[in-house]
C-alpha cells in the first residue's frame, strides 16, 4: 500500500494514463457545458486522486457556473493548498477571487487578486476582477487605476471599459464615463451594459431624452434587461413622463429583489402624476415590503407613502445598509481638534435658486464669526443666479466639489479638520450621503434638507423642536435629536416680495368668491386630502382652489377627480412658475392654505406665511407632517393646527364661512410676522449655535452624542 510523507495510507495510486483519460473527459464535457456531467466527472476522478490540482480547481469553477459558491471557495482553496508550486496557481487564485466576490467576501477576494497579481503581473483578467472588487468596495481610484492597467494590457477589453466608466461615473467624472462608454460601444454596439451605464451618466448631466435613447438601445440588444429598465424609469420620470415612467418600473418590480425599490418608484410616479387608481393598493404593498426589512422605497419617496415615524426608520436603515453602509476605515478616528472657533461646515446640493437656500441664506450670513469657522461644500450646479452670488459671499470658505468623489471630499472636511459637518440633503433629490459615510467629522448632523431619520449610525444628530419630534417619538430617530426652543425651520428675514400684485384675472382667478390654495408639490396630494378640498368647494359656494401647474397628467387627472366628486373642474385653476419674488406676492390673493398630509408644506408653509397668507394643516405622526404645525406654534397661529383630517376640515370650513375670522386670522399673521419667533433669523442663529456649542463641548470631553433641548435662556 502506497502511503504519504506522514506515514498514512492513500491506497493505490491509478495509473497516470487512466486519470489523464478520466481528466480529459470532464474538461470535454466541461468545455461543452455540459455541467452536471462534468461535475459527476471530476468527482469520480477526485475519489480516486484527492490531490489532483486541476480537477479540484475546475470543480471550483462548475460548483460557481452553477451557484455553489461557498463550496466552489473550498474547492478551489484546496487545490492552491495541495499544490502551492503548480504553474496554474496564478489562476487558481483568480478563480478563488472571483468565486469570494459571488459569495459576499469581497476583502478576501481582494488578497487572493493581489496574489495572483504578484504571479502574473501582467494578466488584464485578473486586474480587471481586482478593479471589480475596488468598485464593490467603493475604492473607485483603486479601481480606476485597475482598469487602466488592463486596458494598457488589452486596449479593447470592452468589460474593462466598461466598468471603467462606473469607476469615473462614482467618482464624479461624468464626462469621462461617458466617453468611456463611448468607447466601449464603439467596440461592441450591442453591449447592453454599456448603453445603459451610459444612459445613467446622461441622467446625471441632465440629458433626460439622450438618456431615455440609451436606454432604449441597451433594451433592443437586451430585451427584459432589468438595469436598462430602471435607467428608462428615471429617464422618463425625469421628462415628467410619468405615466410611462409607473409602467416600466411596474415591470422592474418583476425583476427580482435586487429591484426590490422598483415598487416605491412606481408609487412615486403615481403620486406625481395624480394617479391614483391602483394607489392604495400599490402603496399597502410598499409598506408591507418596509415591514419586511426590504429595501421597497427610496425614504424620500415613502415619506408620500406613509405617515408612520417606525415605518420611515426601517426604510431609511435598509436604504443606507444597502446603498451606503459605513465605511470600514472611517477617516476620522477619534482625534480631539483643538481650535480658536468650531469649525462647521454645510454640505449641499442647493446653494443657489433653491427653497433651501432661501430659507438658510441669512443664517449663513449672521454666523458669529468669533465663535465659528463656517465653510459651505457645494456639490450642486455651478449657477451664475444671485443667490449663488450671496453664498458665495456668506461664507468665509466656499468649496465646490460637484467633480469630485464622496471619498475626496470627505478626506478634504478631515484635512480642514471640521468639527461638525452639517448634511443639509438628506436623502432628497442630488444628495451625496456617501460623504458622510466615510465618517470625515467627529460630529456629523441631519438638518434642514431632509424631514426625518436618516437610519445611518454615522449620522450623530438631527436638528429639531418638540413638535416636529415629541420626546415620546424619538425611538423612531437614529440620531439623537437636539430641540430647538421655537421651530426647527430657519427662515431669511430678508426675502423679497414683489411690490406689485397681480390682478385675480392676471392669475387666472375668478374676481370674486373664496380662494382656496395649495403651492404644494403635486405628490403630496392624496385621495384623502384631495376629498376634504372637493367638499370644501361644496359647501362654500363660488369658490376655487388654486394649485400648481407641475404637470399636464397630474392637472388632468385632478380635474378628472373633482368631476367624479360632483365638483366641475374649472373649480380647479393651475398657478404656472414664476420667479421667487413674484410668487410670494401672489399668495396676496389667496384666503386660505390648506396643507397636506402625510407631506406637509415646508419651505412652502414658509412662503405663504412670510407672504401673509394663513394656513391650515393636519398632523400625523412623523417629522413630515408636523413641520407645517411647528411654524404655525412659531408664529403665534396654533389654532390652525389640526390633529386629524375632520377637524382640518372643520377649521377650514369655518375659516372659509366667517369673513370676519379670515381677517382676523390675516391681521394677526402680518402683526406676529414681525414679533414672533418664526421670522427671526438671527433668534434662531443664537439658539443654533448654542447647540453646535454644546455638541461640541460633549465632543471636547470624550462624551458620546447625546440629544438634548436648547435651553430659551441660550
């Protein structure tokens, strides 16, 4: 009996011809596809010799061609162990790297690439997998710099390409993606891959229709290809398509978990276009997937979908765990700053015409620059808009990075060493939450942009009052939640409003009769409210309600809504845009705001109390629909805030029905316009900054966040 080095019995070595027989006839059946075959093939081969490289190495590869991952690892891990001098290990290796990746085990995959890399430093393959780990990782430089390699190696290696252009695209450099695609289409015309990445970077450029072509020619190479699907979604919700746009995402919801958001996109677009036909039903699904810890919704999305504080918190924790987890090697780690002034910085997409911009222009300029050291990292358009210019005078240090990726510009807040690192997107439309995820501050805050968790354990505080977040909800909040005395909402006392009103004809409006408004976005009208206006109409006889003109789907289907409630649709007049100033000094013709629910107005609510317009709204549980009830505590009209829909209705019918009421109403909004809290920046400036202070006292002494109510005294 034959034995190994160590004395032990491995039985009767087959002759070489009969396995080098057995081994060419699983490579034939493996090179014809024929799996299951090749599979049973190398088994019976390896039953016989337990060492033998090759076999155990491409059992590895059919176990991962059909979905064994985990034991694909094992079996190619073995073979590098039984032979480590074999001339093939430089590919076992690689396998072994690409069957970690399939598994989930990308930073083994990595080592495993490098080692291959150190064997054969001049394979494009394995570089091109190395790049592919880098980019799952979100190391795009490292990636980008793999890619480069292969492609030195192999100029028309179209996959390297490829990705080539995901690496540029995450790190901010879309018209190099574009051109990389460009030219990987040049190459391969039907790489549907290609034509889809490049339709995401024409979204991003703001190109909707070229993007909605790429789309549509990623899907003629590819029919039912799911990422090409997503990419036409967006395209066409960009081009205000919705109704098409709630088709092709209602077929994504078909593709598979991975496309688990596809349902909350849909309700989106039904909500934008006024849609609400298969609303309830599609929404109950969304909440249930929530429920369900999957990722069904962008959380900006579902705060349309629902009132619910908990329900918000679980979507936004499954959004940031799968798209933008923390990182492992956080950049700040734990050093105490030891600066004259704390220094802040506001990170924003909206630092020009923007509602954001206009609600925090004057904080900025009010900051106590003895006390603090105020930078604004913009990551939005370069516009040449007068607001534009004022930010860039109010702040000391104005940085625009919109080129750059999130990891860079993180490194940049750790090199300024900025104390505290204010996300003023959240999760709305251009947000960059992938910055604050490499942990670049010791302290890093949700205000402003965002109304409500963002789920991310890097997200230390979120800026509050007690109403918006009532001590008994803040279990539904990631952060710890900070109180201002008075509401949360910073506002410009020196926003203009045009001197000159229009006529009610001007606008549409019919000269007499009561004046019903809502300025609101469209997707936050909702059968519920849209019901309560229609009686509204009903009972006050010559009224109208006055709404945005955001879309031609969503104004026909409301006029198709109010004709179904018995209410004729010329009751309904659509407001087109105007400039800033001009649309303030409309609101000069309206009666009465009615809010909506679960959305309420925010910077909206603002506008038409600054313009002088009361307002009445209905509360619900989470930080969205209480926003509108907090500036109106601000302002000394509490009243006017509802705590559910039958009582809304009521105070807006009486309001409605009671001249003398509406004017006392409007009187005493333009006397505490002037008094109250609400509208006084530099109150709310002083109450900020004593919040900013304290964080960063407990930062000074090694205490860990903790929320806390600005004292009135502050």
């Amino acid at each position: 009996m034959v034995k190994n080095r160590a004395g032990k019995p491995i039985g009767k070595r087959p002759p070489a011809a009969a396995i080098a027989a057995q081994f060419e006839r699983a490579v034939a059946h493996h090179q014809r596809g024929d799996l299951v075959e090749a599979e049973a093939a190398y088994r019976e081969l390896l039953a016989q010799v337990p060492w033998h490289f090759d076999a155990l190495h491409l059992l590895g590869i059919v176990r991962m061609q059909r979905g064994g991952h985990g034991e694909a690892v094992d079996l190619i891990r073995k073979a590098v162990d039984v032979d480590p001098r074999n001339p093939n290990k430089a590919a076992a290796l690689s396998n072994l790297g690409i069957a970690l990746c399939e598994a989930g085990r990308a930073a083994e995959a990595l080592q495993c690439f490098e080692r291959s890399l150190a064997l054969a430093p001049r394979n494009a393959e394995t570089l091109y997998n190395l790049g592919n780990v880098r980019l799952a990782l979100r190391d795009y430089d490292e990636a980008l710099a793999c890619y480069d390699r292969a492609l030195a190696l192999k100029p028309d290696y179209v996959a390297a390409l490829n990705n080539r252009g995901n690496a540029l695209a995450a790190l901010r450099r879309t018209r190099d993606a574009l051109a990389s695609f460009d030219r990987a289409i040049a190459i391969s015309p039907d790489l549907a891959d290609a034509h889809s990445n490049r339709a995401d970077v024409l979204l991003t450029l703001q190109r909707p229709d070229e993007a909605l072509a790429s789309a549509d020619r990623a899907l003629q190479s590819k029919p039912g290809f799911a990422d090409a699907i997503n990419s036409r979604g967006n395209a066409l919700r960009a081009l205000k398509r919705y109704d098409e746009a709630a088709r092709a995402f209602g077929e994504l919801a078909r593709a598979g978990p991975r496309f688990d958001h596809a349902l909350g996109e849909l309700v989106d677009c039904e909500l934008r276009a006024c849609d609400w036909t298969h609303l309830a039903d599609h929404a109950a699904r969304v909440s249930a997937a929530i429920s369900d810890g999957r990722c069904a919704a962008l959380p900006w999305e579902f705060l349309g979908v629902s009132g619910s504080g908990s329900a918000q918190l679980a979507c936004a924790r499954a959004f940031v765990a799968e798209r933008y987890p923390a990182s492992t090697a956080p950049l700040w780690r734990g050093e105490r700053y030891r600066h004259d002034r704390i220094r802040v910085a506001y990170l924003s997409a909206d630092f020009h015409e923007h509602a954001t911009a206009h609600l925090m222009a004057g904080l900025f300029e009010a900051h106590d620059a003895t006390r603090f050291e105020v930078t604004g990292v913009s990551f939005g358009p370069e516009t040449n808009d007068p607001m534009r210019a004022r930010l860039r005078r109010a702040f000391p240090r104005f940085l625009d990075v919109r080129e750059r990726g999130d990891r860079d510009i993180a490194r940049t807040l750790r090199e300024l060493e900025v104390d505290i690192a204010v996300d003023l997107k959240g999760f709305t439309a251009n947000c960059r939450t992938g910055i604050f995820s490499f942990r670049a501050a010791p302290l890093q805050v949700n205000y402003l942009g965002y109304p409500g968790t963002m789920g991310a354990p890097y997200i230390d505080y979120i800026i509050a009052d007690r109403f918006v977040i009532p001590r008994d909800r803040e279990s539904h909040y990631t952060e710890r939640v900070v109180c201002l005395p008075d509401a949360y909402q910073v506002n410009d006392a020196q926003r203009r409003i045009a001197e000159a009103t229009p006529t009610r004809m001007q606008a549409g409006l019919p000269e007499s009769g009561f004046v019903f408004c809502c300025f609101n976005s469209n997707y936050k009208i909702t059968p519920e409210m849209f019901a309560i206006w229609m009686r509204l109409l009903e009972r006050v006889p010559g009224s109208v309600l006055w709404l945005l003109e955001a879309n031609a789907l969503a104004q026909q289907n409301l006029c198709r809504e109010a004709q179904r409630r018995g209410v004729a649709p010329e009751r309904l007049v659509f407001a087109p845009t105007l400039p800033a100033d001009e649309h303030l000094a409309r609101h000069r013709l309206a009666d009465l705001f009615l809010d909506t629910r679960p959305v309420n107005a925010h910077t909206t609510a603002s506008d038409a109390l600054w313009a002088g317009l009361p307002l009445v709204t209905c509360t619900d549980d989470a930080f969205a629909s209480r926003v509108a009830a907090s500036l109106l505590h601000a302002v000394g009209l509490a009243e006017l805030a509802a705590d559910d829909p039958q009582e809304y209705e009521a105070i807006a019918l009486r309001v409605a029905s009671t001249p003398s009421l509406a004017a006392e109403l409007r009187a005493r909004l333009a006397q505490n316009r002037g008094t109250h809290p609400l509208f006084d920046t530099d109150r709310h400036r002083r109450y900020l900054e004593a919040a900013y202070t304290t964080m960063w006292d407990r930062y000074q002494h090694a205490l860990g966040p903790e929320g806390f109510d600005v004292p009135l005294s502050a």
